[in-house]
C-alpha cells in the first residue's frame, strides 16, 4: 500500500507535504473565517519533515492562524513547489499561484493525496507546547517545572523538544504513530492580537 501513496512518486512529494501542512493549522481553527492582522492568533515559521516507513520529505512552511481560518505558504529547496493553503475546520484549499488545485474537508483531502489523515484536532495545542485539553493524554514524562515534554494524545506519541526562543512553542515537536513520523522545527513563533 505504501507504494501506491501518492506522496511517494517523485512528481508529487511538495504538493503532498503543502497537505501535511495543512494538516497542522486546520486543529487551530474553531469559528468563523475572518482573515484580518485583529484576528491573528500565532504565525509559525519552520520546517517540516515526515516519515513514511523508509522514506520522507522535507519543506519549509509559514503558517499564520487566525480566529477561525489559516493561511499555509510551504515550498521545498530553494523556493521551488511554492503551494498555498487556506482554510477552516470544514473546508481547506490548496492553491498554486491564482489555480485551486484541491478542494474539500481536511480529513478527505489528506486521504487523497497522503494516504493518511493527521490529527489535525489536536496539532495546534502541540505547536504551544501541550496536550490538547478537550482530548483524554498520558503524559510520560515533565522537565523540573512540571512543564509536559512527553505524552501520548488520539495515538500518536509526541515528543516537544526545548524551549522556542518566542512565545510557548517548542524548538521541535516530533510525533509518531506506526511507521508515520513528523517532525516540525520551529524557526519562529509569534503571537498574534
């Protein structure tokens, strides 16, 4: 089956990780869309690698979440794949320059073009460092501050990484579940209003 991911041909591999973007701001998102700088909630600055068996790719994203919707540019080695997604809790977008390229829920676009859907319903808490609170956690492990560093949230086992030099995001989040391993590196996390 992995085989058949089409992730996984050489033609595809940045269009499928601009999904896997999406993947980790479509949990941020509870109201509304309404896209102004008084509604930005965070932006996020990194690079994002994931794992499928024995093979990965890597790109580059900036995600900025708003109350309700988000905003993902990604693209791989010097700039090229640029994709942007935009979106909310029930509908995501993928687009290449003025081209809708995908359209429709998260969870059924991922599927598409991943072979896998992400738990996008609790990546945001991670992104600022914690188990998501509405979903049942185990944590296995705290730093000296009681602070969670490692858990385990809807079957995936996280893992959050030092301290980011911004707001509550940790330097790297790795998360894995089976053969499936994400690994984001965050470059910069700002707050928004």
């Amino acid at each position: 089956m992995i085989a058949d991911w089409p992730c996984l041909s050489r033609t595809k591999p940045l269009f499928c990780l601009a999904i896997l973007a999406s993947a980790l701001v479509a949990g941020c998102v509870t109201h509304a869309p309404r896209i102004s700088p008084e509604t930005l909630e965070f932006e996020v600055q990194g690079k994002l690698a994931v794992r499928l068996a024995q093979r990965g790719q890597s790109m580059r994203f900036n995600w900025r979440q708003y109350t309700g919707a988000y905003e993902v540019q990604v693209w791989g080695p010097l700039g090229q794949g640029r994709v942007m997604l935009t979106g909310t809790p029930d509908d995501m977008r993928v687009k290449r320059g003025d081209r809708v390229v995908d359209r429709g829920p998260p969870a059924q676009v991922m599927a598409r073009h991943l072979g896998f859907v992400l738990p996008i319903d609790v990546l945001s808490s991670w992104i600022r460092g914690m188990p998501h609170p509405d979903y049942p956690a185990r944590v296995l492990a705290t730093d000296g501050g009681g602070q969670v560093q490692d858990f385990v949230q809807s079957g995936w086992r996280v893992s959050l990484g030092g301290q980011g030099a911004q707001g509550p995001a940790p330097a790297r989040i790795v998360a894995a579940n089976g053969e499936q391993k994400i690994t984001v590196a965050i470059k910069s996390f700002i707050e928004g209003a």
